[in-house]
C-alpha cells in the first residue's frame, strides 16, 4: 500500500446555494449511529468521457488521507483504470456476474474495510444499479443494513438529464449527488427550470458536487505516474519511492485536491459513510 | 545555520517604475562580486533584462505552466546562487496568484530557500495597496522597497508615500542625468566591469558619473547582504 504523504489542508467550504428539491443529509447523530454499517459508493453514468474514474480516484484519495479504511471495485473489465491508480485496494469486477456480485455484497459485513467505492463503467450505471436491485441490495439498504451512496457524473449534455429518469428507480433510498466535473474544463449550460424540473419529478437529490478544473498538465502527469493524487503531491512514484515530479505540478494537484475535499466534506460524505469521530 | 538560498522577486504592477534596472543592478551587484546569479526574465515579449545577461538569464511565460515550472522549481533549488526574478507589470498578478496557489512560500523556506520581494514603489496608492496586500497574505515575507529617484520619483511627499509601504528595508536609486543615463541603455554595458574597470574608451565625465551613481547602490545591496548574514548567524542570536 503507498504511503500517504499528505494531508490535505482545507479551507472553509463556500456556501453554495441547494439546487432544486435538496434533501437533507443524515444528521450527525443518525450518521453516529449508522457508522457501524458498510457503506457502498457508486460512482456512475451512462455516458461515457465523463471523468467517472477521475471522482472514483478522488474519493479513495479523501476517505484515505481522513483515515476511512476503503476497498474499491473496478467494472471497467478486463483494463480497470482504477485498479491502474489504485492497485493495492481495488479489484476488476463484473457487476453482472453472480460470482463478482457475491465477492462484493456477501463481503460487506465481513470486510475490515467498511466502504467499497463502486468504479461503473461508462454505460453501464443502470444495468449496475438493475443488477443490484435483483440480488436484493437496496431491500437491504432499506432495512439499514447498508448504506448506499451514488454519485451520478454528469455531463453537459441532455442525455445526462434523461440518465437520470432512467436511474430514479434506484435511488430512493440512496444519498444521490449529482457530480458536475469541470477536471477537463466542460462548460455546464444552465438547464431550462421547466426542463430540469420535469427530468427531476421523480428524483430527490441529497445534492450538488461540483469538481473544480485542474491544468492539463497536472493532470496529465498525474496519469503518468499512475500513482493516487496524494502520492503524487508527496513527490513518490507508484513503488513508493522519491520521484522528480515539479513542484508547481504537485501545488497545483494539492490545492485541486483540497478543494474537491471540500466538496465531499461540504456534502457531508464523511458523516454518511465513516465514523464522524475519528 | 545554512547559508540561505535568496530569491528576489523585484516587481511593481505598474509599467515604467525601473523594475528591470533594479534586477540589473542587483544582478551585476553580485556579479562584481563574482557571484554567480541566476536571472528570469518574465516578460516573453521584450525581455530587456535577458538581454543584459544573456548567458545568466532565462526567459519564462508564467502565464503557461511550461513557464512556471522553469520558474519555481528551478527558485527552489537550494544551491546557494542568488536568484532574482523580473517580474514584469502584466505578471505580477499572475505571478503571486501562482505563488499563493502552488505554496511556494512555505515550499521554498523548508528547503532552505528565503524568497524576498522587492517592490518597486511609485507615487500611486494601488502601488503601496498590492504591496500591503502581500504583506497581509504573507505576514513573513521579507520585503523591501526601491525607490527609483529617477524612474519614478516620488516629489516632496516621498517619506509620506514611502510610509505607506509595509516594508523593512528601503534602496535608492539615485536619478541620473539625460546623457549619463542614456549610456546604460548600452546593452553592452556591463556594470559590474564597469565596476572593476570602467572602459577606458567611455567619456571621462559619463565614467564619473555613473561610478558616482553605482557606488551608492553597490553599497547599499553589500549593507543588506551583510544584514542578511547577521540575522542568520547563530552566534549574534
């Protein structure tokens, strides 16, 4: 396992305003309690170039460097473009194998790590969240079981808002976020209200994440090193030793980091998958 | 303790205020010195300051992150030569937003590297207001003032405009006159063998003149060097 060379100084989350029909996120005392319970994060969309893997890598970094003992899934058979980040904690899964479903959900309870993040392939977030629905998962996230965690990245496009007509069956019971990544500079156009409203009639959403743009170069150099962005920032190569990456490269991968930190703690992610007193 | 790498970041917002005749100083200060220096040269467009030290300065465009890359991390070498940054008008925003994004303050000073802006001052209150905003953005950060009689006289409320700035140190550059001045335009002019040995080709009034001029400056860069020195001593502590 890489060494986690920093820890990621946050500044005070900028308020934001709710989007439309916010819903609350659990409250500290029900997150208290539900802290003993494995969460799953999926991170998800039906289109693809979305920078579904980039949120994935940024998740494992967070709960990482805020001591969250992580696991990760990667769908994106046979390459897994996670598992190249994150090899020590990831795993290639099929989510429409029975025998890859068994090694994620009959694990759950058993696993020291108590949050899988979930890496969905492009294209295949509704045929996951199916897949799910059928082995019984979100009975039992309804029972309490579990919780469930989905973050759909979105893009600029239309057909985003109709992935998420497509996804509402699902989510009812899930802490749903929205996820606007800006990493490779896409320009969000304002959704007409009357559209936007009538995509989200049947969609209650726990809110808005939105990812701030990191210089190409960075992040081109980031994939290079196929390291986790901490490790990247703490100048070491995948083996764990010192590497030569710049140092303006690497301020410019810490402040990103930072503030996509803020965003996950602004939503209160900490609170719905780990134990708020750590 | 270590000796110190310095880095000088000789900068105004404002155009025309004698910054590249600041960094040129500076520069043939240490090399008179036989000090090795290495110069940056941050206006890509007309690089005057490269064009004095050709062989010492290297060109950058911070606007790109090409650019800032050969800036800072080759600043935060901690290799002993002295550092010293043009930084001119259309970057000097640019140039400390990068600083305050990347962290380059606090990267350079635990790397033993003491970064030092000297700002260039000028009759305007937005002068001494961006330099007071780097002084609250990083309390720590040394810096000085030039006052450039010359290029941008400050008139009779000098010591006024001057205590606006939230500096420690203060150089003056003295004015020159029109036809003096005229022969530093000379980019063959090296001062720091001016220093040592004025080209005995040069007029005999115009050589008075500026070893007149360059002495004063000379001296005041040796005082704050040795200042520098006697606060990093361990035994005057």
């Amino acid at each position: 396992m890489v060494k986690k060379p920093v820890k990621i100084t946050r500044e005070a989350p900028a308020k934001r305003e709710a989007e439309s029909r916010p819903r609350k996120v659990e409250a500290p005392a029900a997150a208290a309690n539900a802290a003993a319970r494995p969460a799953v994060i999926v991170v998800g969309a039906d289109k693809g170039g979305v920078g579904k893997t980039t949120i994935a890598r940024a998740i494992l970094d967070f709960l990482s460097l805020n001591d969250i003992h992580t696991r990760a899934f990667d769908t994106e058979t046979p390459r897994g473009t996670l598992h190249r980040f994150h090899p020590d904690e990831t795993m290639i899964v099929d989510l429409t194998e029975p025998s890859d479903q068994m090694k994620i959900i009959d694990t759950l309870n058993t696993s020291q790590a108590k949050v899988s993040v979930i890496d969905v392939r492009a294209g295949g977030l509704s045929p996951a969240l199916g897949a799910l629905d059928e082995i019984g998962f979100f009975d039992a996230v309804k029972g309490g079981e579990f919780r469930f965690v989905l973050l759909h990245v979105i893009g600029p496009s239309i057909a985003s808002l109709e992935e998420i007509a497509e996804i509402a069956p699902y989510v009812a019971d899930a802490n749903y976020f929205m996820v606007k990544n800006h990493v490779n500079d896409t320009t969000f156009f304002e959704w007409d209200p009357q559209t936007h409203a009538k995509y989200f009639e049947h969609v209650v959403t726990s809110g808005e994440i939105t990812i701030p743009k990191l210089s190409e170069l960075a992040y081109e150099q980031v994939e290079l090193s196929g390291t986790p962005f901490s490790t990247f920032i703490g100048n070491q190569d995948a083996q764990g030793r010192p590497a030569e990456h710049s140092f303006v490269l690497r301020g410019y991968v810490r402040t990103w980091l930072a503030r996509v930190a803020d965003e996950f703690e602004r939503v209160g992610l900490l609170d719905l998958v780990g134990d708020k007193r750590r | 303790m270590a000796p110190r790498t310095l880095a000088f970041f000789v900068c105004s917002p404002h155009s025309r205020t004698g910054v590249t005749t600041a960094a040129r100083l500076l520069t043939d200060y240490y090399l008179s010195r036989n000090v090795d220096v290495e110069g940056f040269d941050t206006d890509f467009r007309e690089p005057l300051y490269a064009v004095f030290f050709p062989e010492a300065t290297r060109i950058v465009d911070i606007g790109e992150i090409k650019g800032q890359i050969s800036l800072f991390d080759r600043l935060l070498v901690a290799d002993e030569t002295p550092k010293i940054v043009d930084v001119w008008h259309r970057s000097y925003e640019r140039l400390f937003a990068t600083i305050a994004e990347i962290g380059f303050l606090e990267e350079a000073r635990r790397r033993g590297v003491e970064p030092i802006v000297l700002f260039q001052t000028d009759v305007t209150e937005s002068a001494a207001n961006s330099a007071l905003v780097l002084k609250t953005t990083w309390p720590d950060l040394m810096m000085s003032v030039i006052h450039n009689r010359g290029a941008s006289p400050l008139g009779r409320d000098s010591l006024a405009i001057l205590a606006r700035y939230p500096a420690s140190g203060k150089f003056v550059i003295p004015r020159l006159e029109a036809p003096i001045a005229r022969a530093l335009d000379d980019v063959d002019l090296s001062l720091s063998r001016f220093s040592r040995e004025p080209p005995p080709e040069m007029s005999i009034v115009v050589r008075a003149a500026l070893k007149a001029w360059l002495s004063p400056i000379f001296t005041q860069f040796q005082s704050f060097e040795l200042r520098l020195a006697l606060q990093s001593s361990e035994w005057l502590r």
